[in-house]
C-alpha cells in the first residue's frame, strides 16, 4: 500500500455538543449564548433554525455510535456542554446530564471507540456570559471548577481531554468581527478574552495533573499558516503580525508556557496589555498541554495593509495586516474557501521544528458543500467523491510529514453526521453520513465507505 499509517493511528470524525445534541432545553439544560441569540436575533441568521436543531444526538446516540463503528473510527471526538452539566454556570452538577455523559462514553468504549473529550466550543452558558464571559476572571474560576468536575466525574474512563476547541475564534468573532454573540468590536477587550481563556485552560491543566488522572491533556488549535504576498518587507511583516495574534497568541502559551515577547511588546506599545496578576505566569508555565489537537481547513493569505507605517498606532489587527485572495488558487466550488492540501504538511513541519515535535493530531479538516442534495445519485447515496479527493489529498501530505518525523497520531473529520453551525446553519454539509432534516434519517455518502475502508486498511493506494 502506497500511503499507510501505524497501527495505532486514529481515525475518527469530531463533532460538537451544541452542533449535535439538540434538547437544547430538556433535562435542565440551560440556555448557552448560542441558544440565546438565535431565540433573541433570528433576523441576524435569515431566521434560519438553531441550536435546538442539531441532528438529535442526545436521543439518538446509541444508533449514532453504532454508525461510528461502521464508519471504522477507533476515535471519536465530541464536548460537554457546560450549560447541560452545570446549568447556573458554578454550582449543583445536573444528575440527568451526567447520566447522559456516561451512557455516551460508556457505549463508545463498548465499541471499541475512544472517546476524545473537549470542554468548550464556543458555548458559553448565558448566565455566565451575563457574568462578563471570559472577560471576567470569575468566569475563569467557574470553568475552572467545570473542568474539575468533568475529570472528575468522568475520569476513570476518559483519558483523552482537551481544554478548549479554537480559542481564537471566541475572540474573533465574539470581539473582533461582529460576527458571533456578544458582537462586541474591541482590540482591548477582544486581548482579555483571548489571555483569560489562556488563563481557564491553564487551570484546568493544572486541576487535570492535580487529580493525577490516567490519560492526556491537550487543546485543539485552529493554526492556519499566514504566507504573505510577496517577498516585500511591509507583506513579510505583515504575514508575521498574523501568524502572532491569529496562532501564536495561543499556540505558544500552551506549548512553550510563556508568550511570545514580540506580542507582548506589540500590545504593550500600543497601550493594549491585558491586566495581569504575579500568580499567572506559573500558572502559564504549568499549562502547557501533552498533545495538541490541530484543525486545519485553508490558509491565511495575507498582505500589508496599504499605507501602513509600523511607527503607526494599532487600534485593530486590521491596521496590521489584510487578506487578499490569490490568483490560481484552488478553490472550493461547492462552498468557496481555498483548498490547499500542503498547509497541513507546513503546519506540522513549524511543529517539529520550532515547538518541540510536540505530539499532535489532526482534529479537524472537512470539506463544506452547498446543495449537497444535487449529488444523491440513483441509489439515494450522496456521491461525494469531491469530499473523497479532499480527504485523502490532507493524508497524502500529512503521510509525508510522518515519513519527515512529524510525531502527527491521527486524523479527524470533520464530521460525523451533516451538523448544524453557527451561523450557516445546515447549508454546508460536511458528514460522511447525510442527515434528512425531514424524519433525521442517516445515510452514509460514498466517503462514509472510503473512510471506513481506509480506517481499517490504515491507508490507501
Ligand atoms: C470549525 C469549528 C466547527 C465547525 C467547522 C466548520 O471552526 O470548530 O465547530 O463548525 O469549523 O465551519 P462552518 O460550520 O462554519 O462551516
């Protein structure tokens, strides 16, 4: 076989608490921001559905994982949904979310499938993000003690755990772009989100080794490398500026324990710095994660902004660096975003050489699709075989970062079941099993068989 993989390799799909379960509101779940937002703006989605729309999971997982076994995944990543465990955010832990947690992980196991665990996806419980959400370090401390809960709760059987999924993303689109709730647009707060979140994860690692639990601990970083423009020095600096404030003011704290002082100095020049107690650069140092889960979907590609001088006062990244689309790149038809496969491979390789070869994996990588329907081929099946090039293009380069020394232990889809998102909705498809909104039935696409048959070979030709 020309492309194959250890046998220990992980195959498997992830998906989300708040993009799968749906019961948004049974059991004594309470409301989380998305849940909120989409309850209290629905004209900011086209009045398209919400949350409580997602492909029934909380009912339906038994089958569900039954699928997993089909699909040939050894791996399976999914969240807790903090609003489900801990309803008021810090306090009584909700019994039946807790039943639901372990007959889920429970069911995994009984097929032979490891449950990776994640604390947060972007679904903050309203009543703390009415507390201030990560700008406020009460907020730190209440996901502190969620997390604790969660090793605690569910730590003789979960030994995969992951603090948060895209840090950065809260950040962006919660602070930056107007894009997710709060909507606030604000460089300063958006860098206290950012070091808070820093913070919480720092502390649950530290909560996780305290408790002397069986297993790893890591985060999942959406790193998207920031080629520049041109060889000009004003677009060489600017890819640089990205790289630091979009993958460095995470990855480095969580690898290395300690900011990059190229950042630091940059906020610190532009009156930017977050609030800072003595206690925290320990706590910092002592975050620093086992294994790093990395989503990759396309790159960054950036360009100076015009006119820009670096003697200029920063108010926004934007005053930084810009995008600026590629000619002859390739492109996703069936959704638009660029597809270009060896990013992954240049992800890994920064790994292996500038952070230590820190043990990682792919956590998630997907195609996208609009009007996935179009391609039901005669049988009813979803003849995917876009998704299909997709997939095994990221292996072939993730294949030659291992035969390079990358210590990468595994890919995950994304996803499982066509999911809901945040703000699309159901528009993009991204499953390896189609789901009929109309009676939730599933069915594997043609990639559903080629993942499977891939997983058990452990690669392909
Ligand atoms: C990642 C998120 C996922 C998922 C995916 C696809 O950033 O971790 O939650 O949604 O992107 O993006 P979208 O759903 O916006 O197409």
């Amino acid at each position: 076989m020309k492309y194959h993989f250890a046998d220990d390799f992980w195959w498997g799909s992830a998906t989300s608490a708040p993009q799968s379960e749906g019961a948004s509101a049974r059991d004594g779940k309470s409301r989380n921001i998305f849940d909120y937002w989409h309850e209290t703006a629905p004209e900011r989605f086209h009045h398209q559905v919400g949350p409580s729309e997602a492909s029934t999971f909380y009912d339906n997982f038994r089958d569900d994982i039954l699928l997993l076994k089909t699909l040939g995944h050894n791996t399976f990543r999914t969240s807790i949904s903090w609003s489900r465990l801990i309803p008021d955010g810090d306090g009584e832990v909700n019994p039946k979310a807790v039943a639901f947690y372990n007959a889920l992980i429970d069911s995994l196991l009984a097929q032979g499938i490891t449950p990776f665990i994640n604390l947060y996806h972007f679904d903050m419980p309203l009543c703390m993000q009415q507390k201030g959400g990560w700008e406020s370090r009460a907020v730190v401390e209440a996901y502190a003690r969620y997390a604790k809960t969660c090793f605690t709760l569910f730590g003789d059987r979960v030994t995969h755990w992951f603090t948060f999924n895209e840090p950065i993303v809260p950040v962006e689109a919660g602070y930056l772009n107007d894009l997710h709730y709060p909507c606030v647009v604000d460089f300063k707060r958006a860098v206290v989100v950012a070091y808070h979140s820093v913070l919480a994860h720092a502390k649950a690692v530290s909560h996780f080794r305290a408790l002397g639990n069986e297993g790893t601990i890591g985060i999942i970083l959406n790193l998207s490398p920031t080629y520049p423009r041109s060889t000009r020095q004003e677009d060489l600096l600017a890819a640089n500026y990205a790289d630091l404030l979009l993958n460095k003011s995470f990855l480095d704290p969580v690898t290395k324990g300690r900011y990059p002082q190229e950042l630091v100095d940059l906020l610190k020049a532009n009156g930017l710095q977050p609030q800072t107690k003595p206690e925290d650069a320990q706590l910092i140092a002592d975050g620093v994660v086992d294994i790093l889960g990395v989503n990759y979907y396309q790159p960054r590609r950036v360009k100076a902004k015009e006119g820009f001088r670096t003697t200029d006062r920063v108010t926004m990244p934007e005053d930084l660096f810009s995008y600026y689309e590629m000619p002859g790149r390739k492109i996703n038809p069936h959704r638009g975003w660029e597809i270009y496969e060896k990013g992954l491979y240049d992800i890994l390789m920064d790994l292996k050489e500038n952070y230590g070869n820190i043990p990682c994996y792919i956590s998630e990588n997907g195609m996208g699709v609009e009007g996935e329907e179009a391609f039901i081929g005669a049988s009813g099946r979803v003849e995917d075989d876009y998704r299909i090039d997709f997939i095994r293009d990221h292996l072939k380069w993730l294949h030659q970062a291992l035969a390079e020394g990358s210590q990468c232990k595994g890919y995950h889809l994304w996803t499982f079941i066509d999911c809901w998102s945040w703000l699309n909705a159901y528009k993009n498809r991204y499953g390896l099993v189609r789901l009929d909104r109309e009676n939730q039935r599933r069915t594997l696409k043609k990639s559903g068989y080629w993942f499977a048959e891939t997983a058990r070979q452990n690669g392909f030709d």
